[in-house]
C-alpha cells in the first residue's frame, strides 16, 4: 500500500522571496534593506543586508535581505520610489523547519509595506542528493514536470507564462531516455536557460539541488506553503518512483489537475496512493481551489 507524507525534515530546501519596498524619507535603498533586516532580528527572524550574492546565509543568519535588479515598483501613483529587495532564507531542514522561518518573515515583510507584483518571483530551491549515486532521478523528475507542466502554470498568475525568468522546458525527454550518467544529464540539461522554470544549473555542484522558479512572489503565508509543499512532493514522488515520459503533456483542464494531484500524492486513490497524509490532502484542496480562481 503506498503512502504519502510531508517530507517534514529529509528533505533541504532553500526559498527566495522577491517584493518591493516603497522608500519614503531620506536614505538609500542599502539603508531601506538593512532596517528591514533590523526589524526582522528584532522579531525573532535573524536576518543581515547584503549585496546580490551567491554566497551561503550566514551561520548566525535565517534569511539575507537583498538587492535584485529585476524587481520593479509599481506606478499607480507619481512620485513614489520603490526599493528591490529578495529575501533568502537559509537552508531549511524540510518544512517544519520552513514552518519556523518563512512566516514570520512574510508577516514582517507584508507589515512593512512590502508589495508584490508581475515583476517579483518566487523560487524554491530543493535538495536532490540521490542525483549523486541515482542518476536516473533526474530523468524521472524531468518526466514529471514536463507531463505536468502546462498544469502548474495553470497555477500561477498568467503572467508568469510569458515571463523571462521562468520559462518552458523544451520538449527533450526523448534525449534524456539514453541518460545513465550525471555526466550525459550535464550535457543535455547545461544547453538549458538558468531562467527556465526549473533551473537545473546546481545539480552538478558539491550539494546537487533544483531551482523551482514557476511561481510569482507572495506574501501570503497559505500560499507559500501549499507551494513548498507542491515542489516538496513533486521531487519526492519523483525519487520514489520511476517515472516515464509521456508523448503528450496534460492539457490545463480540470480532469488533469484531478490526474495530478493523484499521481502525486495530493488526493486519495486506491490505485495509487491509498493513504495520504492529512496536510497533503490540504495542499491538494487548495490548489484545486487556486486552479478554480485562475482558470474559471
């Protein structure tokens, strides 16, 4: 009988969150993001100022508040300058970890007068370790994602299918079917665009991880973490189970987002996930819900 649980801890995960930050008195946007940091240590979310950067969250660190060049403000109103701000978290030991950091952190965020927009992304990074001694979990994971693909668009904003930052997966999987080593995914997933909806560029580093980069930013903390739970099981099935590629991806429709959450451990069916985990079922109801608010 096959069961889906939360990954609550076995799985790292890392998320960057894009917003912006109205600037109202004196100062410099450097000053508006290291008060941001300020407020946030100040409400049991240690967080420092930096730069853009590549580098780890500092030890003593749960998020980084950053500049990021791609994030614009809005113009509903003259005179009003806006700051680019990405926040990081640390690395996050699964979701009762996520749970202690990430909504705080948005609360603190949405109080300030943070705002999302077209502009602002959302992204997910998750741990794939068994890349390393189990190649073929990449092709798997490819498999479900490009099968699904039209289906998690479908659950974002429309403007995230024509966004520069989270683009579509070519179809390949018929390249990846010959794959046996890291070596030739390398090869084949390199050519990709790091602005891809799965940004596949960290699997060949010392800590092999995806980038998740479908979503638009949030400040709303259910969103966020029926999200992280979505990417979560998507990785997860796709390590435990072989998944093949299809010769047509499923069409954004309601039938297939029924045929989604099923295969992926989101909604109960005897033929194949018996048993799912009270939070997943959750997270399943709720993105039929988002689906039904988006496409209806």
């Amino acid at each position: 009988m096959l069961s889906a649980e939360l990954n609550r801890n076995s799985r790292r995960l890392g998320c960057e969150f894009e917003v912006a930050v109205p600037q109202v008195g004196g100062g410099q946007s450097d000053d508006v993001r290291k008060v941001i940091a300020q407020v946030l240590s100040a409400n049991n979310v240690p967080a420092v100022s930096r730069g853009y950067s590549h580098r780890p969250v500092p030890d003593a660190a749960d998020v980084c508040v950053e500049y990021d060049s791609s994030v614009r403000g809005e113009s509903r109103y003259r005179g009003i300058s806006w700051v680019s701000v990405e926040v990081k978290t640390r690395i996050l030991n699964g979701m009762d970890d996520w749970e202690r950091v990430v909504p705080p952190m948005l609360n603190v965020l949405k109080y300030l007068g943070a705002r999302v927009n077209s502009s602002c992304g959302h992204h997910i990074h998750v741990e794939l370790s068994e890349a390393r001694t189990r190649p073929a979990v990449i092709r798997s994971l490819y498999n479900t994602i490009h099968r699904n693909e039209h289906l998690i668009y479908g659950l974002v904003p429309p403007s995230r299918l024509t966004n520069h930052f989270c683009q579509k997966l070519p179809d390949m999987p018929s390249r990846l079917a010959g794959c046996r080593t890291m070596s030739c995914f390398k090869s084949e997933l390199q050519r990709l665009p790091r602005s891809s909806g799965v940004n596949w560029t960290h699997l060949w580093g010392s800590a092999p991880r995806i980038e998740y980069r479908y979503a638009s930013s949030t400040l709303n903390v259910e969103k966020a973490r029926h999200w992280a739970r979505l990417m979560l099981r998507m990785t997860d099935h796709s390590c435990n189970r072989t998944c093949k590629a299809t010769k047509v991806q499923l069409p954004n429709e309601r039938a297939s987002l029924d045929k989604m959450l099923i295969t992926l451990g989101l909604k109960v069916n005897s033929r194949v996930y018996s048993k799912v985990a009270p939070e997943l079922r959750e997270s399943g109801k709720f993105l039929l819900k988002r689906w039904k608010e988006l496409n209806q």
